[in-house]
C-alpha cells in the first residue's frame, strides 16, 4: 500500500498493515522507509508494537526464506 501510494497518513497505515491479521501462522509485511514514505516510518513503530502484543516475532528475511508470490489487480508479482 505504502509503495502505490506514499501519502498515505501513519493511522491509515498502520490500520492496513493489521488489518487480517487475525488467526495467522505468519504474516509478511512489505514496507518501504524511504523519503518518499516518510509517513511508513512513523507508523512503523505502532505497527511493530502491535505485532510484538499478538505474540509476533521479527525476523530476519534471508535467501533462505520461501518465495512469496500475491496477485494484485488481476497480475502475478513475484
């Protein structure tokens, strides 16, 4: 979401990073903390500590880490 549109305010942000989170093994996060997402790294701490709450743990993505594959407006991103 941060990367299509990166005006987006941090609560809309934060609401859309926990939004289905509910009843999962694990979730992915894609966020983007560049100057142009500047909103994405002030909702970052909120986002985490929500996360940390539910009983999430970061980790560290690798080349060990399976592909993840998501379908966004009828196309196939890897």
């Amino acid at each position: 979401t941060d990367g299509m549109n990166p005006k987006l305010c941090p609560d809309t942000l934060y609401r859309k990073a926990i939004k289905g989170c509910e009843n999962r093994n694990s979730i992915i996060l894609l966020l983007h903390c560049t100057d142009m997402q500047k909103n994405t790294c002030k909702a970052l701490p909120e986002i985490i500590k929500y996360y940390k709450s539910k009983g999430y743990e970061f980790r560290v993505i690798t080349e060990d880490t399976p592909e993840l594959f998501f379908h966004m407006k009828g196309k196939a991103f890897k």
